[in-house]
C-alpha cells in the first residue's frame, strides 16, 4: 500500500513537471496563430483598401487625392489606431492611377518591444473616360 502511495506522488510530480513544460510551448504557439491571424486580416484590409482607393481615383469626375483620402478612411475604419501607422501615396500616370500603402504592424508578443510585420500593397486601375469608338461618326 505504501508503495502505491508513493508511485501515485511521482506520478502527480511527473504529470506536473510535463505540465509545466508544456504550457509555456503551447501558449507560444497560441500567441503565434493569433498573430498570424491579425497580419492577414491586416494585410487584407491594407489591398483592398488600396484597391477601392485607386478605383475611385480612376473615375471620371475625380482624381487622386480623391482615391488616396477614400483609401486612408477605409484603412481607419478597417485597422483602427493601427492605421497611424500605414502611410498612403497615389501617383497619376495620364491614362492609369496608382494607390500604394505601405506601413508596419506592431506584434502583439510582449517581449517584442520594436518590432512589426510589413504591410504593403499597390494597385493601378485605368481611368474612366469616354472614347470613341471606330466606325462614330463624332
């Protein structure tokens, strides 16, 4: 009896020490999809916050600035405080515009204190405008 007892107090010290061991792997591994999560969501908001950006640019009454401020609020609205920290361009090429975001996502790991995960993302979009075509008479 006394010998079970004792198997039975190593067994709960094992069992804690495995647990001990273990939990600091698997809330390491936790914080690392979660992280992995925020950065494509991010990521997903920064293309097509960009891409609605230069579609408005490209219409026919508006211009760039139109398109780079359409793109600015999307990514507030998508990010929150973290769009500080994306920065919005957008160029007017004659027949295309282009929108190009580009920033950092600050890591949610603690012991991370300066580090960030690239956001980046571009898109060119033709302009509206009315052409016409062969065979008009105008």
């Amino acid at each position: 009896m006394a010998r079970s007892l004792r198997w039975m107090a190593w067994q709960r010290g094992a069992v804690m020490a495995e647990a001990a061991l273990a939990f600091p792997v698997l809330l390491m591994a936790a914080l690392g999809l979660l992280q992995f999560a925020i950065y494509e969501y991010s990521q997903n908001v920064v293309t097509e916050s960009v891409q609605e950006g230069a579609r408005i640019a490209a219409e026919e009454d508006r211009g760039v600035s139109d398109g780079v401020a359409y793109a600015q609020t999307l990514l507030q609205a998508g990010l929150g405080p973290s769009a500080a920290q994306v920065q919005v361009r957008g160029s007017d090429g004659g027949d295309a515009v282009a929108i190009q975001a580009q920033g950092q996502l600050k890591l949610i790991i603690p012991w991370a204190v300066n580090a960030g995960l690239p956001l980046e993302a571009r898109a060119v979009m033709s302009k509206e405008k009315f052409r016409v075509g062969p065979g008009s008479t105008n």
